[in-house]
C-alpha cells in the first residue's frame, strides 16, 4: 500500500512533501526524519483512507449491479436507466464524500518531528 506525502515543516520555513520512511536534510542544517512518525498512526490513516474509496466504489458497483438484475430480471429498459442512475449517484454523492475526505484530511493528526 502506498501512502499518502507526509508535508514536513522545517523550523526555517521551508517546506517538503516526503513519503513515509523518507527523510530530508533541509538547506539550513536540521534533518527530518518522518519514521519518527509511529507507523500505526500513519498507516492506521491510510487504510481508513482507502477503506473510504472503497465504499465509494462498491456503491457504484452496487447501484451498477442492481440496474444490470433489473433489467434482466424485470424490464430492458432498466438497463437504458444505468447510466442515469450511476451518474445521478455519482453528482449527488461524490461531492459530499469529497467534502467528507477532506474534513478528514484537515483533520488528520500533525505529529510534531524532532530535527535529528
Ligand atoms: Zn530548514
């Protein structure tokens, strides 16, 4: 699993975007070490993250799935319904789960670094 860049502050002012694990020597002599972040923090962040796109494609599929058993089961013009309904799902729901993501974004812990 790939995580997200940690944005890492330098007392100076300067800032970097760093994967986890990664490290930087800033120009003005302090080093940042983001393993100094626990790993259950980080990657507990990242899994809730991913379980949230997830959902999100699993409720498309889902909408996608019960139109395709309508219209077989039922009438084919359900069928001709599918793009309507996915992409009436995909107006009214993917911005509040956008709004959601970044709440949670803004929400995310700040873990405070010691230069090394
Ligand atoms: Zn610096």
């Amino acid at each position: 699993m790939k995580g997200a860049a940690i944005t890492v502050k330098c007392d100076c002012g300067d800032i970097r975007h760093l994967s986890y694990g990664e490290s930087w020597a800033c120009t003005c002599g302090r080093r940042w070490n983001t393993h100094q972040i626990p790993p259950e923090e980080y990657w507990g962040l990242m899994r809730a993250m991913r379980a949230e796109r997830i959902k999100v494609i699993a409720s498309a599929g889902a909408i996608a799935l019960s139109f395709l058993v309508l219209a077989l089961v039922v009438s084919g013009s359900f069928f001709f319904l599918m793009p309507v309904a996915v992409s009436g799902w995909y107006l009214l729901f993917m911005p509040r789960w956008r709004a959601r993501l970044r709440a949670r974004a803004r929400a995310a812990p700040t873990w405070s670094l010691r230069p090394e």
